[in-house]
C-alpha cells in the first residue's frame, strides 16, 4: 500500500475517533445526516461477547485477528486494501512496585521522589502534557466514576430526534458515516437505549470503523455500564488499535481504574497496546509510586516503542526522580536511545524548572 494512503486513512479514522470530524458535518439532507456510501452486506453470525475479565487469547474475538481483516468504510472508500494487526508476539512488560522511593544512581544532589507528596503547583504548568489535566481526555473523574463530556451535539446533529438517531445506532447491517455519528451522538445525549446499541456495535465482526466511533460514544456517556463495555473491548477486541483506545477510556474513571487498565495493557501480546497503555501512565501522574516504575521498566525495555514512550511520558511527569531517571538512562545507554533521553531529559527541565533549582 502506498505510504501516503495509509497515512491519509489512518488521519481519517483518529479525527472521527475522537468526535472531531462530525464539527464540520455538512447540513442535513432528506434520508441522512450526511452522504454516505452504500451499506455494507450484512455480516454473519457474530460470537458471544467477551466477558469483562476474561483473558484475550482465550477469547474468540482475538482468534479472529488472524483472519483476513475486512476493510472498514474509509479503506473502501480510499479503494485500498485494510492493514492487517501486527503479529502478536510481544512479551509482557514486567513492573517492579516494590520500591517507593529510590536515589539516583549518578550521585545527584536533587531530591527523590516522595511518594505521599503532592504534585508541586508550579511543576510544568507551561508544557507538555500538563496542559490536558483540565480538559479532555483526562479530565478527572468525580468521585471515582465518568459522568461522560457534557459535550452537546454541534449543529446540524441537533436537529435529529433522539429515536431516529437511536435508530442509526443501532442498525448492525448499516457501515456509514451517518451511522458512525449517531453512536457518538446517543452518547453525548445519554438516550434511554444506547448502551444496547454501543453493545451489539463492539461485536468483534462489526467494521473497525463502527467499534471505533463506539468506544467515542461510551467515553461521551460515561457511567458504570460504559466502563464495562470498555473493559470488555479492552480484554477481547481484535483490533489493537481498540484495545488500546479502550485504555484511555477506562482511564477516565480514576487512577485505580487507570492502573489496572494499563496493567492489562502491558500484558497485551502486542507492542501496539503496550505503547499506548505506556502513554496513559499520565492518569497516574499524581501517584508516582506506581507511575515511576512503570515508565522506568519501559524507557530500560529494548523495544523502540517501549523505551521511546517510556521517555516521553517521563519528560513530563512533575517529579525530580523522573529527571533523575532520564539522566540514569542516558548514561546507560548509547547510540539513538541515549540521544532521545538526553533530549527529553532536556525536556523534562524546560517543563519543570522548580525541581532543577
């Protein structure tokens, strides 16, 4: 497949994903929300599905992955073929909670991590990830649970009645962006009905694009049948792309919640899932002892996309041991790895000049 293609699809799904392109939807039109290909042929008999904590090689759905993928509707309409998930071979990331507080290894004078403290108020105001504590995606749960965005439908979705978008939702023989919008839609509007919907479109045959724009619409909703359904995506989705988005999602209700949905994920057989369970670790930033270990285990993991994520998210994390970790790291290693943390060690002090004094 050309490099480009995969690249504009890819772009495609992530906007929609996340409820983004349905801001610039066109008027409404009689017979939809929008233009939209023909529908697909309707899919056979679909598995059970999975039970929340039931493990993914167990379950029929991940066996599934292995079949020739079917391409979803912006693949179709790009005329190119689908991209098939990566072979499941990644070990486990193994993480060691067993230290709260640890010294640097490089004789430093900065302080280390204390594990009870507070995130200091002046840490990285200015940078980084820092920024999206108070918006989406990781808001913060009140309470411990996800009451969903609050964000209201943009016009013209407006218009449409709350039974005739329930309707769109729910039709399992219907691949169409009118479709995709409604699941967002009755989650954004918590319609009476739309957790049966967002159930029968997580079905593992349902198109990647439908399961994608589901996971959208339960993070919209929110509440504790909307967790489930996520744990159920995380733990049996064929799809590591929604394996992963899964994690962030459940992230959403609190860092007990975030801890064992990245947990799960750096058991996942796939570096996909890994790396972006590695990137939720920012819902953990105010628990350093079990967000620290997780990201010093990936950035000493010899696979790019643990370390290189692993790094990252260290960068940003409000704590003199996350510096600490980072110049550890790039006296360690060599070559491109030693390169990236010292830039991000670089990072790490623009972000949070308090802890470097």
């Amino acid at each position: 497949m050309n490099t480009c293609t995969r690249v504009i699809s890819i772009a495609a799904l992530a906007i929609g994903a996340f409820g983004c392109a349905d801001e610039r939807a066109p008027a409404v039109v009689p017979g939809g929300l929008m233009a939209a290909p023909a529908s697909a042929p309707a899919p056979t008999a679909e598995p059970a599905a999975p039970a929340v904590g039931q493990p993914p090689a167990d379950h029929p759905a991940y066996a599934a992955a292995e079949a020739p993928p079917v391409p979803n509707r912006v693949e179709r309409l790009l005329g190119i073929e689908p991209v098939p998930e990566p072979a499941a071979d990644a070990p486990p990331l193994h993480v060691d909670f067993g230290r709260a507080r640890r010294a640097s290894s490089l004789g430093s004078s900065e302080p280390t991590m204390d594990a009870n403290a507070a995130v200091p108020s002046s840490a990285g105001c200015e940078g980084g990830l820092r920024g999206l504590s108070a918006e989406f995606p990781w808001g913060g749960s009140k309470g411990g649970g996800w009451n969903g965005t609050g964000h209201p439908d943009p016009e013209p979705l407006k218009a449409i009645s709350d039974s005739d978008m329930l309707a769109l939702a729910g039709d399992v023989n219907l691949d169409s962006a009118d479709r995709e919008h409604a699941l967002v839609s009755v989650g954004r509007r918590q319609v009476p009905g739309a957790l049966k919907a967002f159930r029968d479109s997580l079905a593992p045959k349902q198109p990647r694009a439908v399961r994608e724009m589901t996971l959208s619409g339960l993070i919209e909703h929110g509440g504790p049948e909307a967790l489930t359904l996520m744990w159920a995506a995380l733990e049996g989705d064929p799809s590591a792309h929604i394996r992963g988005m899964a994690i962030w999602g459940i992230a959403l209700y609190g860092p007990d919640e975030a801890l064992k949905a990245i947990t799960t994920g750096l058991e996942d057989p796939t570096y996909d899932v890994q790396g972006m369970a590695l990137l939720a670790v920012w819902a953990l930033r105010d628990r350093p002892s079990s967000a620290l270990p997780i990201l010093e285990a990936a950035a000493k993991a010899d696979e790019r996309r643990l370390w290189q994520e692993g790094l990252n998210v260290l960068a940003r994390m409000p704590y003199s041991d996350a510096g600490n970790l980072l110049r550890q790291i790039a006296h360690q290693s060599d070559g491109e790895k030693r390169n990236s943390a010292v830039f991000y060690y670089r990072q790490w002090r623009n972000n949070h000049p308090d802890l470097c004094k």
